[in-house]
C-alpha cells in the first residue's frame, strides 16, 4: 500500500511539474527579467522529491473538527441560531455521510477510467479532470473560479486525496455537493489512492492547551476563549491563537539554517545564518499584537457566507517578541533602501507539492529601524513554541499575521512580491459586490498593516449581567490597528450610539507610528431603569487610531468574498439581572 | 482717534502681558525642565509692541459675509431647508440686526463703568469682565466653558472689539445673544474702543479668486465649487481652497529670515536661513494633497451644530510642492533622530498679542526622508501665493493642513508640542457623547494623519442628471487617505448600499507610505428602471486606503464637537432625467 501510494504521488507530482516551474516563472516574468529559472526549477524539483510522504488523513478527524467548531460557535452565539454556521450545523446528519460516501462509491451510470486516461487531462485546452477516491471529475469550467486559485491546477489529471488532506477546508457539506456535480465517471480501483495515517505528515503535530478551541484540526488553527484576553496585557504563550496553513514541520535547531539571498541587482549574494548566528546578533524585543487577516469572521458570515475558517474575535494575541533585527541583517549583507524592492520569507511548513509556505512585506518596512521587524526566538521570553514557528519566526510589527512567516527558513529581497498563493491569492480585499464570478486576485493590495478594531471580550454574548451598586455593568475588551497607529479611544455605547462612553485604556507609553501592541479597555456603561425593565441591552465598541480612522459601523457594507478585514462595530447582546 | 486707540489697545496688551508670559511657561514647565523663560518673556515682550496696530473692523463686512456663506451652502445642498445652517439663514432678519446693536447701546437698566473699574476684573478670584462696544459683560462662569479655550482669557478686563475683529467666528446671532445673557453694565462713552479700517490688520488681504467661495471673509477661509476639483489632477493654484486663521501678513523676500532653534539637549543652536539660503538647497518635490481638519463640516453640521466654519467638501487641494528638505536642513544642524521631540512651527501671521500662529509635528516624521516634510516656496511650479504662505510654507504631506504652517518664520525642536492654541486646543476629536462642560482638550490627540476620506463631485447634490444610452450615470470625485496612505478602492452605490460598484482610480505610481496625493476616480453606476421611474437616487462614495480603514458610514457616530475630521460616506441625491 505504502509504495503504490509514492508511486501515485510521485507521478501526479512529476506530471504536475511544469505547472509549479511555469508558475513561478510566470511570477517572476510579471516582475523581474532578471530571474533565474534554472536554479529556481531545480530547486523546485528538488524539494518535490520531499513531498512524496504526503498522504490523506483519514476523514474520522474532520467530523470531530466540525462537530468542535460548532460547539465553539454555540459557545459563542448560542441565540444565533439563525447565522448560516449554526444551519450547517444542524444539517441533516444522514445527508452529511451520505456526501461523504460519494466519491468512495461507484457509479454504475458512468464509464471507468484509468489513471492514465485522467493523467492526459492536465490542461484547460484538454479538459481538467480530477479524481477524488474513486470518482472522476471534469472541473474545466469550475477551476478558473476555485476559491483557492490556480492551486487546484496542482491535482489537473490527478487525484485531489493528498491535497485535501492538507487543504482540510474542502471538507464541508457544500464542498462535497458542487464536487459530486462534476462528476463524469469512476476511477479504476487500482489506481485509487490511499494512505496511511503513519506517514501522514500531521502525525507530528505539537499538543496543544484544552482551552484553544479549534477552528481547524489541519491545518491545527485555534483561538482562546476570548473572555480570557483582558486578564493579560501579554497574551500566555499557550492561549496565543494558532493560525497554521499547513502541517507544523519539525526543525533540529542545530541543524537549522536560515537563507538570505538579494535576488535583485547585479549580483546575488548568499547567506547563511545558523540559529546561534542570529542568537549572537544584537537582541531586540518588541510589544506586538498579532491578528489573523480572518479574525472575527463568524461575525461576517452571518451577513453572507464568506469562504474561511469561521474565526470568533480571538484570532488576536499581544505578545513580547525578542530576537535580532531584520533591518541589521540587510544592512549586513549590503542590502540599500530602496521602495520598489520586497522581502520574501519561505517557511520549513511545505504543501503537497513541497512548496513552501511564503509571504513577502515591502523592503521599506524590513529595511526600517523603526518598523521593528525580527527575526524572533523568543515569545513572552520564552523560547518559541513549534506552533508558533520554532525555532525562528519573522516578526512583522502592525502587519497581518500572514506575513509573520513562522518556521523562517528562507528570506528573499526581489522586486517583486511572493508569488505564494497566500500573498497573490489570499488575504486580500474586495468591494462586497465582487464575487466569485468576478473576482480578480492580481487588482486588489495584499494585506499588510491592518484597520483599526475591537472586541468587547467580558461580558459575553447572552451573559447575565448584574447591575451594580452604582447602576453600572463593566465591560472590557481589547483594541489595535496595524502599522504602529495607537489607539487614542475606545467607545461604547448601550443604547445604539444615542450615549458614548469613553473606556480607560491600559497600552504602552510608546510613540505614534510604532505602538505595536494592542491596548486593552474597560468601560463603566450606566444602565437605565428603562433598560433593567427590558432586562436585555446590546453593547457596542468601536475604536479610533491615532490617524483617527475609525471602525465602519457594520459588516453589510464591508462584506468580502474571504470574509477577511472584518473591523465593524462589536455588537454583544447581554441579559441584565 | 488713532492715538486713542493706540493708547487703549495697548494699556490691554501691557495689562496681559501676564498672561501671555505664563501662558508660554506653563507650557513649557510642563514640558520642559530646561526652559529659558527669560528669552522667551523677552521675545514676546518684544513681539507685544509690534500688536499695537490691530483693530477692530467693521461690522458691515461681516453680514455680507454669513450671507455669501449661506448662499454657498443653498448652492451645496439647496434641499436642506431642515439643516441648521439654512435655519440660521432663515431667522427673523430683525433679530439679528437688534442683535447687532446690544452691544452698541446703553442699557439704562445697569450702571455704567469706568475702563479701570473694569480693569481690576481680569481674574476668576477678582472675577473677569470684558466690554465690547458700550456693554460691560461678566464672563467668570463662562471663561472656563469658552470654546476658544483660554484665549479669552487676552481680553479679561477689557476690550474683546479687537479680538473678535481677528477672530470673526464670533459674529453670529448666537455668540451675540449669549454675550448678551452675561451684560452687567456700560461702558463710560470715553473709554470705549474705536478702530479705522487704515490700520487695520485686514487691509492688505490679497485680491481672490472670484470662484473661492468664502466660509468667512476675515481671516479668509473660502473654498473652490467641488464640481472644479475632479478637472485637475494637481488643483490650480488660484482655486486652492484657502484657510487663515489670522490676517495675511506681508513679508519681503529680501527681509525674510527663518529661525531655527534646538530648544532641547545642552547646547541651544542658532541658525538663521534666508530665501536665497533656502533655494540653495537642493530641491525636491512631492505631491501631496492639503485639506483642512474641518473639510465637509457642514455635513457634520446636520446632525446637530458644532462650532467651525461650515466647511463644504472643497477644503482640499492636491498640489505639486518644491522646496528643501527639513530633514536636509535638520541633519546639517546637528539634529539626532528621536520619537520623543517634535518640530514647532511659527507663522508671520500674529494674533492681537503679537502671538504667531504655531503648530507642531513629531521630529520623526520631520527627520524621515520619506515623510517629505519641505520648505515649500514652490506650488505647482510657482512660487507660493501670499495666500498660501508667501515666501516659505511648510508642508507636512499627510498631515492635517493645520500643521502646514505659512509665512513660516520660525522652527523649534523641542521635547513638546507647540503651545499654540491651535495644536493644544483645537484640531482634536472627541466621542460624539462630549460637549463643551465634560471637553478635556489636554486628554486628546492632536490630529497629524489624516483618516480617508472622499467625496462626490459630480454630479451637484439636487443636479438633474441625464442617464445615458447604455442605461448609466457617471459620478466622479476626489479620494485621500493621511500618512501616505494610498487609495486602493472606492466603491459607490445608487441603492443604498445593495449593490457597490468600484470606481476607476487616477492617482500618482508611488509607493505606499508615500503616497500624499488625492486619488480622482470616476464610477460609472447603472440605473434601473424602478430608479429611472422614481426619478431620483441618492449615490453613496466610500474609500478604502492601503492599511484597509474605510470610511464610517454616517455622522451620527463620529460627530464631535469641534466638527473635524468629518469622513462619514459621502452621500449626493441627484434628479434623473
């Protein structure tokens, strides 16, 4: 079973090679005549060869994973039971396995072909086939609006098993359903792949704390309950969210090594640094809140379905950051300021084609003394811990989580982003009236320093409340926004934005342009009689930044296909007692 | 006459000469450990004797002036008979001139006071009287409350004729009615004080553009018909929207000196550039778009009054800019980078005390060669206009325009801000929930950056627009987001936000973090038939700049009350033909 399994593989793989070589070099045409497409390709194809371990999780996980995200939601909105997740939850159960038994089921409606009949159909010209256990499927007219983008080319005239084992957000109701319809016809049973779970390349995942409730178990991405946030102005190291695209790799820190390299210019210096190099450097530390492109998405998604791991408010964490300054190291190697330059960082977690996780950031924000960008190995003064991107993690002060590459191993300066799919084709915005018909990835900016937002975080949503003595309730939460704006105030109301009250605010004495941690806020909200007679109030907070940008009031009107950016107003409804 | 002026103005001056002396220590003893108060007492001891020649102007001007604003504003929105700005257009015109004359009649009903007597009345302990015109008024309760801030504290026993003629915000029914509330008695005849328009400070005001449409004749704020502003990328210098706080001062070119001086650290540098040292220097340029803290007050306005002038959506303008480098001219000082010092500017531009009009920004956007902080003598390729700072304007790309400082005489590092009344108490956002008891300036950001913004140009609120063969109206405007921030989007809708569509951009190549130029964009939006019957839409712009902060959608919540920073969605209802 083991070896048919790298033979599929590396077969789908080998045949798969021209789209990962092409796409690169399609990447670096766009930007840069001066690439290098050998090196690239063989490096490409060397690192294929690692990827032949990859093998499908069985589905036993994925039910248990959805059955725990629910929870988490009905934990959070238990009165929601309207929002499009809390649905999906209550789908008929039966219809849920039968989905999950289609494509391991024969269709004796449809033809049989073997691997090789599906293998010749690799390209939109030819027809894109796909199989998935035993079905076959024509996704010609499907693949140009694939919510993931041209990574689906990955399976063209393949099997889609070992991907899905990696990209577990394929594994829904709704998923399913649309796959089904494309189906043409049954692959030979021989030909069907199968892994083991000994192999799998999720069987070294760290253990994680029981509070982290999961949005995803693979990719692991979990948040805390977010009532826990304002106990700690440092957020603890095992409470932080975990955000993972991918398996979480396992580095020997004395076998790790990070590379530079300056892709741009007449030359193309290399370094290496090792993990006591960087150690040995001078050591910086730094205050900053990192938060998920996606957080507080379930809020979102109660507008319109969006695509995306249904993230609460607490993909969000404050952490003490210690390690040597990227801006040292360039100025090391020689590396000028320059705006028209990026900073690409590859990390050691590799997708089924051993590509590696990427993202880039400007070089003026690298190159910046005060942009406090670090190469980090400590977290809260403690070493960093595998789910958080052991032994170095580029931190990327202000700036989307994306791009704070965990796993660091490669750093790249070039004049072009990465070509990554989570720089091109992720974490980006869009008008809420694009969709999925009309999206185009390469108009929009990749994320980088964030909008201002906060999150009432006590007292939960449907808590009952006492009053106070004084006729008061307290709330608390946190706040921030992106690229070292501070916060200056935080609002909440009660009474639907007739009466503000303004929040203490506990935050660093650090100057505007670089107050990277987030600040955390208590508010005293009077209660009025007519309010204790209705006995229920619904809470708002919205924040203001030193630019003095403010949160938008709702979701409606900054509604996005990735469900990412969602800053509106925080809402929560409380009964009083 | 002019002798009895000069001798009442100037007993005024001498008397609160205090004022102004511990005004600047508290200042600085708050700041500043290492002050020198006794340079400082002398320079404005000596800047006091240059005052004497300020008086009060007419008041014939000013009616003309309310009533052109009103006309601009009918001409804004001429649907909005309920907006408190056309209320106040539309109040009994008898009122108004009875209003008028209260201060220039005897009140038989209250005994009559001598100059000294109201003299001794120039603290809150001895209480603090003014006079103005005939009336002797209290005023001990209201100091604290006065939207002003403690400016008003210059005229405490006596005249404010010369204060209210610089600053004419004063000149409404409104202001005049509650001075009134507070009269206590006359004036003896002989001591009231009498101005000529001769000497007045406004009579060599430059000659205007007859389209600048003024929100106040003196100190000049008028702003261009916004329907102009999306014809030019770079706004011609003639139609640039204009805001002085003060008289336009006249400087020679050959005479002009700017100061420079580190305030802090042990040694007190002392430089002085000329015109000709300053064009020596090289010269750079930046586009950057200027728009005043107040831009779209009047929107504000409707949700409930605020004090400012009732800015439309035209106080901004989008220029190419030349001059030197601060950052040059600070480095070859000596000066050090620091996140704890700010850079003061100074204008030739005096209040009645001779206190120049100042502003300050913080050193490291001074020193950042990316912040593109010039000496600016160059607009669009002229040389400045005396209305926009004749010879050297200061220009802070990004900023706020209050912080752009013109006729620029003076520079001070320092390690605090500028003690003017403009960058302490003024230029600040509060919660929509304080007002003038609970305003605590000293707890507030002064605005720097600039949140986005945008408005609609065309079409003109109420405009009957034709729709077009392919069924479509075309909109079109201006976008701008503070810090360098680049527009990335804007999005319009005709239909209250169902359905937005992404209007087509026109900005500058440049990269983001400096990015100070306008973006202009063009949307065009469909119409549908139910539209076309019902004859009318209301259109909707809203921006999204690079860090994704996007506009709140209405004024409700971000109202305050000094009417800035007014960035709601912009919302235009047009007639379709």
């Amino acid at each position: 079973m083991r070896l048919r399994l790298v033979s599929t593989v590396s077969r789908q793989l080998q045949r798969h090679r021209w789209f990962a070589t092409s796409a690169t070099q399609h990447g670096h045409e766009q930007h840069n005549n001066n690439n290098n497409n050998k090196e690239q390709g063989e490096t490409r194809g060397k690192r294929f060869n690692n990827g032949i371990v990859y093998g499908a999780a069985t589905i036993g996980g994925i039910a248990a994973g959805i059955l725990l995200f629910n929870e988490l939601d009905k934990q959070r909105n238990p009165s929601s039971s309207s929002s499009p997740v809390v649905v999906h939850a209550q789908a008929d159960a039966d219809e849920e396995t039968k989905a999950r038994l289609w494509h391991s089921t024969k269709r004796e409606d449809l033809p049989t072909y073997s691997a090789d009949d599906v293998g010749k159909h690799n390209n939109p010209e030819a027809g894109i086939w796909i199989t998935y256990g035993v079905g076959v499927y024509d996704v010609t007219e499907f693949a140009p609006n694939h919510p993931g983008g041209d990574k689906i080319m990955m399976a063209a005239g393949s099997a889609i098993d070992p991907f899905w084992s990696i990209f577990q957000q394929h594994n829904t109701l709704e998923v399913l359903e649309l796959l089904e319809g494309f189906r043409i016809g049954n692959l030979n049973r021989s030909d069907v792949a199968v892994v083991d779970e000994k192999d799998s390349p999720w069987s070294q995942e760290p253990k994680r704390h029981a509070l982290l409730k999961p949005a995803s178990e693979r990719p692991f991405n979990a948040e805390p309950p977010i009532g826990l946030l304002p106990d700690h102005f440092l957020t603890p190291n095992e409470l932080f969210y975990v955000r993972n695209h991918l398996p979480v790799p396992t580095l020997q820190p004395d076998e790790y090594e990070l590379e530079l390299e300056v892709e741009s210019g007449d030359g193309k210096p290399q370094h290496k640094l090792t993990l006591e190099e960087i150690k040995a450097l001078p050591k910086h530390s730094v205050t900053a809140a990192i938060m998920c492109g996606g957080n507080r998405r379930s809020e979102m998604t109660r507008v319109k379905p969006v695509k995306g791991l249904s993230w609460g408010a607490g993909a969000v964490g404050n952490a003490k950051w210690s390690g040597a300054r990227l801006c040292d190291v360039l100025q090391a190697m020689g590396v000028q300021p320059s705006e028209k330059l990026h900073v690409i960082f590859e990390g050691a977690d590799l997708d089924p084609t051993s590509h590696p996780y990427g993202a880039s950031i400007p070089l003026s924000k690298a190159m910046d003394p005060r942009g406090d960008v670090l190469l980090a190995y400590e977290m809260n003064n403690e070493p960093l811990s595998r789910d958080h991107g052991y032994p170095i993690r580029v931190i990327v002060p202000g700036t989307v989580g994306a791009r704070n590459v965990k796993w660091l191993t490669r750093i790249i300066v070039a004049d072009h982003e990465s070509d990554s799919h989570w720089q091109q084709n992720d974490y980006k915005g869009f008008s809420p009236s694009t969709d999925w018909d009309t999206v185009d990835f390469s108009k929009s900016l990749a994320i980088q320093s964030m909008p201002v937002t906060s999150a009432i975080c006590t007292p939960m949503p449907e808590e009952h409340v006492k009053v106070d003595e004084e006729g008061c309730i307290t709330a608390r939460g946190y706040a921030w926004s992106g690229g070292g704006r501070r916060i200056v105030r935080v609002d909440l109301t009660s009474d639907g934005g007739k009466t503000w009250h303004v929040a203490e605010l506990e935050q660093e004495d650090l100057p505007d342009g670089r107050h990277y941690g987030w600040s955390l806020w208590t508010a005293r909200l009077p209660i009025t009689s007519d309010q204790k007679n209705a006995q229920h109030i619904e809470i708002w907070a919205k924040a203001v930044d030193s630019a003095y940008n403010v949160q938008p009031e709702a979701f409606e009107h900054i509604w996005n296909l990735r469900g990412v950016l969602a800053n509106a107003y925080h809402k929560v409804k409380v009964k009083l007692i």
